[in-house]
C-alpha cells in the first residue's frame, strides 16, 4: 500500500493514496487534456449561472472566471504543469484555480459533477469536429468540382467488376465521389442536430437540488436546449458513437477513391498522374514513384473503423448511468478525428495536383469492345430487333472483331451483314465513344451535358 496523501479533491474517506499501477490506469490527463479549452468554456458557463441563480456570490463568480481565463492562456503558452496524480484535466483545471483565487474555487463544482461535466466537454469537442469535418469534406468536393470541370467531356471506360463495360466521362467519375462525399457531409450535419443537447447541469446522474438554470448554460454553450433526462445526460456516448460512424463511412469512400488513384496512377493504367508532392520514390528501384498518399489514405479506414468497434464495444451491456468504463472513449474519437482529417486534406490536395491522362482515357475507352451496348441499343432502335436477339447479334459481332483483332468500329458494313442484314452504314454513328457518352442523356448519366448540369447544381448548392 502507498503512503501517498488521499486524493486532495475527492479523498476525505480514503486513509492512504492509490497504487501507481491505480493512478496509471485510472488516469485520463494525459489524453483529456485535449479537452482544456472545452472544459474551461463549460465552467464558465457554470460560474456565470450560479451566480446569476445567487448560488455564488457575483465576487466569488468574477474571481472563478478571472482565475479560468488565466489558466487557459497558461495552458495555451504551454506553461501549465498537468498532473496524473490530479487524475483528469478536469481536476487538474480546479486545483490550479484553487491555487490562484483560493477557497472560491472550491465553489464552482457547486450543482455539477465530473459526470456532467465530462460529457458537456467531450461533446462540445466532438461538435467542433463535426464542423472541421464538413469544412474539409467541402474543401474535397471542391476539389473534385473544378476536376469534372476540367474533364466533362473527357471519355473514359466505365468498369463493371473492373472489366470495361460502357465508356464514361471523367467528369461523370468524379462527380460520383462529389455524390459520396456530399452525402458524408450531409450525415455529419443530422448528427450535429441531433447531438446538440446541453447534458450541463445533470449533475451526478440524477440532477440537483440546488435552483440552477439549465437553459441558461445550454444557450451560454451554444446547445438548442438542455438534455431532459438527467441519468441519459450523464451516460450517452451516441454522439460519439455517429461521428465515429460518420468518419468511418466518409473513410470508406475515401479508401474507395484512393484505391482507384492507386490502379489510376500505375504505368499499366497512366490514367492520371500524381503530383511528387503526394508521392515518394523508392530507396533501391530508382524508376519508382509511388503513390503512398493513396495508400495510406486507403488504410486509415481500419483504424477509424476500429475506433468505432472498440467504442461500440465499450459501450455494450453498460448499466445506467456513468461507468468509469466511459473513460475510454476519448482516445478512440481523438484518433478517428484526427486521421480523418489528415486523410481528408491529403485527399484534397492530391486531387487538386493529380493530372489526367485525356489520351490515355480515351485509348482505353475505345478498346474492350465498349460500345456494344450502343450497337444492341441501335438494333433495337433502328433495326427493330427484340433486345435479346440485338444482345445475341452483338455478341456474335464482338466475336467477330475479336477473330479479327479489331474493334467493333473497324469492321466493314459487309462484314457486320455477313452477321445481320438489317444493319445499315448508320450503325457507324453509335459506335464511337463520344457518340456514346453522347447519348446518354437520361437524368444523372454520364452524357457531358448531365455533367454539366449537376456540376452547376453542387456549385450552386455549396455557395
Ligand atoms: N476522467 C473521467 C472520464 O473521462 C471524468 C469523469 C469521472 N467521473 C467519475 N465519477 N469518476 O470519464
């Protein structure tokens, strides 16, 4: 047994201090100090209400208050010591102030608890996230705009099971992620609605007696309204819990799209170029540019993933109210957030520097037979063939392009005929990839002018 001090703050039934290995794993300073700035802007909501409320004296509230906002520029300068022995930054904020305005301190934990007080901090953070999250993922979108711009017209395969399938535009791909990371920004906005509940003021788990007025620090912290059940305040983690799986879909998306940059950017592709500024050479292969800001955004998910499953998991089976469990929460959001953002910025920055390959897109557009479907549609169309017969046609004349090593536009008019008679010279129209990304005007397809059009409908939506 140690013969340290009890804790000073909440030690008056203990005779003797904890073991280290105690203080090492039940200590969360040395992470919750990312929640400093949160922390102090929440106990300062709660000065001003209890003093405004006469629970405080308004001496005792302007000391508090004068006494927080030093500790804030100490702990921004750097100068702050944080101690594991004063378990959190919550404690470590209140001890600090003790020592600078004296017994008044003792004054401010009045109607609060570290339960409340916990979640009002981490949930302030996590909002803060959510918006630094919607600010990056526009700032990708963005990015991803002025590439379709670029290349609206640009012909390009479409793959089906990476198999080329129908030609596309470049401007239609990037569009599609526009689509993706649009819809990520949109779950991020709902869950900041959702969320934005004061738990301020729950106190323990069952609220107080003391006249305080919850509406007041709610707005102070700039929450719609307080959370309405004390014991749910004080044990909800689900705020953290729908960023965590927030940033886990926008990670999958991003893995997706990094993952098409890797095949993209390989000598066998040329697709797209990446800038050396998103990209490193190999020490022994001095040929090799490699694409490890794709790869490593294409990685992050499993962590950000992990978080969530590690969170969820604690979580799991926890009785109400609070549980020293909660405690692991922190770090998991703290990472995600963190690698989110980085994979986000790395992101943007490598598609606002990636340079397209037009050429190389539409020499592979052109090959792979991509416009059969062109052909079975003209059977249709002109010849007035049932689909399934234009479908079988068209796989004969495939066929016979191949035995030829051809393309279907390189075959003569008397070879087609040779397969059917009903086709004519205008079969021709259809079977260059311009001609069929042309056509495919249907709302939301690939055709420029589609493009162009949801182009200046996002342009317009994010001004
Ligand atoms: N450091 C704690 C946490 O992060 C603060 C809440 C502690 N509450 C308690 N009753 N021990 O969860």
């Amino acid at each position: 047994m140690s013969d340290k001090k009890s804790n000073a703050m909440w030690g008056g039934r203990f005779a003797a201090g904890p073991d280290a290995i105690m203080e090492e794993i039940n200590a969360s300073i040395g992470y919750d100090k990312r929640l400093a700035s949160q922390d102090i802007e929440g106990s300062r909501a709660h000065a001003a209400m209890l003093a405004k409320q006469g629970i405080i004296t308004d001496n005792d509230a302007s000391a508090i208050r004068e006494g927080l906002l030093t500790i804030l520029s100490e702990i921004e300068s750097g100068k702050f010591e944080f101690s594991a022995a004063l378990e959190d930054i919550h404690m470590n904020v209140e001890a600090r102030l003790k020592d600078l305005i004296g017994d008044a301190a003792g004054r401010l934990h009045t109607a609060r608890s570290r339960n409340d007080q916990v979640a009002t901090d981490f949930k302030l953070w996590t909002r803060e996230q959510i918006d630094a999250s919607i600010g990056g993922l526009e700032a990708l979108i963005q990015a991803l705009l002025k590439q379709a711009e670029a290349g609206a017209d640009w012909v390009m395969p479409g793959f089906t099971h990476l198999q080329t399938a129908q030609p596309v535009t470049w401007g239609h791909h990037m569009m599609a992620y526009v689509e993706m990371f649009a819809r990520d920004m949109s779950r991020f906005k709902d869950a900041r609605v959702r969320m934005n509940e004061s738990p301020l003021g729950a106190a323990a788990l069952a609220g107080t007696g003391f006249n305080i007025d919850r509406h007041m620090t709610a707005e102070a912290l700039g929450f719609d309204r307080p959370a309405a059940n004390s014991l749910d305040a004080v044990s909800d983690r689900d705020f953290a819990l729908e960023f965590l799986s927030n940033a886990t879909i926008a990670a999958v998306h991003l893995s997706r799209f990094a993952e098409e940059l890797v095949i993209w950017s390989s000598a066998q592709f040329r697709f797209v170029q990446l800038s050396d500024r998103f990209s490193t050479g190999s020490s022994i292969m001095p040929q090799k540019k490699n694409p490890d800001a794709a790869e490593l955004i294409r990685a992050k998910i499993g962590r950000i993933m992990g978080s969530q499953v590690a969170l969820l998991t604690v979580m799991k089976g926890l009785p109400l109210a609070y549980s020293k469990d909660m405690q692991e929460d922190k770090e998991q959001v703290f990472d995600a957030a963190d690698n989110l953002m980085l994979a986000l910025a790395a992101m943007t920055g490598m598609v606002s520097d990636m340079n397209a390959n037009a050429d190389e897109l539409r020499k592979a557009a052109s090959s792979g037979f991509s416009t059969a479907t062109d052909l079975a549609d003209w059977l249709v169309r002109e010849a007035g063939l049932p689909f399934r017969d234009a479908h079988h046609v068209t796989g004969a004349l495939v066929a016979l392009a191949e035995q030829n090593g051809c393309d279907l536009p390189d075959l003569s008019l008397d070879q087609m005929q040779t397969v059917c008679d009903a086709i004519t010279e205008g079969v021709f129209d259809v079977l260059t990839v311009d001609n069929s990304v042309a056509s495919r005007i249907s709302y939301g397809g690939t055709a420029p002018e589609q493009v162009r059009s949801q182009i200046q409908r996002w342009k317009q939506a994010l001004s």
